[in-house]
C-alpha cells in the first residue's frame, strides 16, 4: 500500500497524464507503414537487378579482354544491389518495434522480408514496372546512368568486334545499320552468319552484332541478335509503324 501511495503522489507531483490510446494506435500504423515501404522500396530494387540480367549479354565474357568482374561491375546495378541489403535490414529493424515482434527472431524476419521482397520484385518485373522505374530513374536523375546506357557503351566497341543500333536498309548480303551513335555501317552477312530466330530483318529493328571490323564503315557479322527482349521488340515494331 505503501508503494502504491508513492505511485499516487509521483503522479500528483510530475503531473503526469495517460497517454491517449490514438498514440498508441498511430505508432503502430507508422511502423507498419515504414515495414511495408521498406520492403516495396526492396521490392523494386529486385526487379530492377531482374532487369538487368535480362539485359546482360553473358555471352560476351568470351569476347571481353577485360575481367569478369569489370564487365559484371559496368552492368551489373551496384546500386539497387545495395539499396536491396539496406532496405531489407531497415524492414527488419522496423518489424521488431511491432507489438508482437520481438517474438520473431531477425533470421525469421529476414525470411518473411525477403521473401515478399522478390515475390512483389518479380510482380513488378513480369509486369514491365522494372522497365518503367529503370527508365523514370534515367530520365529524372541526371547523376543516374540506366542499364541502357550500360550496355550501349559495351556494345559500341567496334574494334572489339561488337556493335549494336537500329536497322536502315536490308540487301541480300548487306544489312545497312544506324548505331546508336548515329554513326551508319554496312555489315556484310553470308550463310555461315548466325541470326537470332527472334529478329526480323526490316527497317526500324535493334539489333546487337558480334563480327569483325573492316573498315570505318563497314563491319563483317557473325552472330545476330534482337537488342531488347521480345516484348520490346514487339512494342518497338509498332511504335514504328505508327
């Protein structure tokens, strides 16, 4: 009883008040909001890494006179990748001031964070939303450099046998292609050129070249293939036509 008195005088003396119920309420709203953003923040970020190795040419490590390591770092989104690990270490540590999630260990809440970060990543990808944020990223952040801009550096590199823009005119041995550069080539082509089922030889196509370089302007094609993925492809086609 004694003890119980104190209480009453201490809360006389401070003058303190019961904190409203709204309060407690509010924090819980505001931590699961900053749960759940963390965790779409992460969520983007995944599909973003999922779009760039669709983009990556893996077949060019045989062609890279660089390191591995270097051709993976000019591709490879380095910043999503650790936007990813910050973003999911924020969502856990977020979780744990939930009213009940102390009692989940941050293994746990690893997993949950995680899990719904690639299942809403790979949503977003499936979609085209990876394409869409790469390219609002690209267009509104001067500072940012897209996974487009990547890969055309690695494809303009005419001496190690690489280029890559869209088609201008069609021959029978003679393809007639506008880099993205601007700068026009000739590429030569004959039975033992290798092209991709998936392009289609006609004005207005991307395509990216493995070949030879003879001269300024003209360059000798081995390997043929579609620049973008098939619905790109697609989408650029009818752009085109319109």
């Amino acid at each position: 009883m004694e003890n119980a008195q104190k209480i009453i005088e201490k809360i006389k003396t401070d003058r303190l008040k019961p904190i409203p119920a709204w309060k407690f309420r509010f924090k819980k709203i505001l931590i699961l909001f900053f749960y759940l953003l963390f965790v779409l923040i992460g969520a983007v970020s995944f599909s973003i890494i999922l779009y760039s190795i669709q983009q990556a040419d893996f077949d060019l490590l045989k062609h890279m006179d660089h390191s591995t390591i270097e051709f993976l770092l000019v591709l490879a989104p380095v910043l999503w990748l650790s936007s990813l690990i910050i973003f999911l270490l924020a969502s856990i540590y977020s979780a744990q001031y939930t009213k009940k999630g102390y009692k989940i260990t941050k293994s746990r809440w690893l997993i949950l964070s995680t899990g719904l970060s690639m299942a809403l990543g790979t949503l977003f990808f499936i979609t085209g939303g990876a394409n869409w944020f790469e390219n609002s990223f690209a267009n509104n952040l001067e500072i940012y450099k897209s996974i487009q801009e990547k890969k055309i550096t690695i494809w303009n590199q005419a001496e190690e046998g690489r280029i890559s823009g869209s088609i201008i005119d069609v021959k029978s041995d003679t393809i007639f292609l506008r880099d993205f550069q601007g700068h026009r080539w000739k590429l030569l082509i004959n039975e033992n050129t290798f092209i991709s089922p998936r392009v289609l030889l006609e004005i207005g196509e991307e395509i990216k070249i493995n070949g030879s370089l003879i001269n300024d302007t003209t360059f000798r094609a081995t390997d043929i293939k579609p620049w973008s993925g098939k619905n790109f492809q697609k989408k650029n086609r009818k752009n085109m036509k319109e």
